[in-house]
C-alpha cells in the first residue's frame, strides 16, 4: 500500500508538470504554437516574446505554481513511518518527476520547455530564502543586460553556492539538488549560451508587445 501511495505521487506530479500552459494558452486565444515562433521553446520567455505579457504572466506564474505545488502536496503521499530525511528524499523525487513533466510533457508530445520556472517553484518550496536571494540575481542580471538566459544562468550557478555556504539546509540531499540545479541549467542552454557568445541571443523588449 505504501508503494501504491508513493508512485501514484510520482504519477500525479508528472502529469500536473506536463500541462503545457503555453501551448494551450497560445492555441486557444491566439492560434499560435509558441514552438514554432521565437526561441521555438514551450516556456514563460518564449511565451512573452512571442505573445506579449498578457499572455506570458499567466504561464509564468502557472509554471512556477507546477513547482511549488507539487513539492507541497507531496507529504499527503508519504507514509506516516517516514523520518525526515525520508520525506527530503521524496520531495526531491517529486522535484525531478514535475521538472521532467514540464520538459517532456505527456500533453504536448514531450515538447516542453526548460522547467526554468518549474524549478523556481521547487526551490520556493524547499529552499525558500536561498531562492529569495536568486531571484534577486536573475533580475539584477536581467536589468543590466536585458538577457533572461543569462540571468538564469547566473543565478542558478549562484544557487549551490547560497545553499551551502549561505543557508545549509542541514541535508545532504538537498545539498546534491541544488548543486544538480546549478549544472542543468546551464546544460540546458547550451545554445543560448552559444548565441550570447556570438553576440546574437534575443534581449527582453517588453515594449514590443502589450
């Protein structure tokens, strides 16, 4: 029975991190795919860059939502015999299983985003201060060079380095999640990381859409 409880956990935040707010927002009001205009990316920035904020909020703040909520439901799957460091263990499980649905979502043929947002939802849940201080980052960065991948780049390979150093969260397995964020972030710009070399990644223009 325990295990039943645990995997149908696994299952339910899978499936909430695969609705693909988006694409079903840019369909149904606007006709478009997002994944096929812009950065071609089913995420928050793509979202606003192609639709305006009106659009992009909403998904932003969904997305994020995804994160943190699954993260936070999670303990009503956890059996009652579990210790502390038990319940850490199965939150983060459940981290990577809603972060997994958002980039490869069953609802829209495994072509999600990059979970940016989704991971920021998680990390208000388990890491709430270290997060406060990131997010501060993202947008400082944000502000002076207008670009949001570089901003959440920055701001992830900070993270490791807050939680550790900053806010230890007295968890070793905390500690290996976020030094995890730090890396796949990074990893999964790769070719934003590649066109701010070249000089030719796409800044934030709010102004170009209301």
């Amino acid at each position: 029975m325990e295990n039943v409880l645990l995997i149908s956990g696994v299952i339910v935040a899978y499936l909430f991190g695969s609705i693909p707010t988006s694409v079903w927002i840019g369909r149904r009001f606007y006709g478009i795919d997002v994944r096929t205009k812009g950065s071609k990316n089913a995420g928050a920035t793509n979202t606003i860059r192609v639709l305006g904020l009106k659009a992009g909020l909403p998904v932003l703040l969904f997305d994020i939502l995804k994160g943190w909520f699954s993260v936070y439901v999670s303990v009503f799957f956890v059996p009652e015999s579990y210790v502390f460091s038990q319940v850490i263990l199965y939150q983060i499980i459940i981290a990577f299983t809603v972060v997994l649905g958002h980039v490869f979502p069953v609802f829209a043929n495994f072509r999600g985003g990059k979970g940016i947002a989704t991971l920021l939802g998680v990390g208000i849940a388990l890491y709430t201060w270290a997060v406060l201080v990131v997010i501060a980052i993202f947008a400082l960065v944000l502000i002076i060079t207008k670009y949001v991948s570089l901003g959440s780049i920055t701001a992830s390979v900070s993270f490791p380095f807050l939680v550790i150093f900053l806010f230890n969260p007295n968890s070793v397995s905390l500690i290996v999640l976020s030094i995890f964020v730090g890396v796949f972030v990074p990893l999964t710009h790769r070719k934003n990381i590649t066109r701010l070399i070249n000089g030719n990644e796409s800044k934030l223009d709010l102004k170009k859409k209301k």
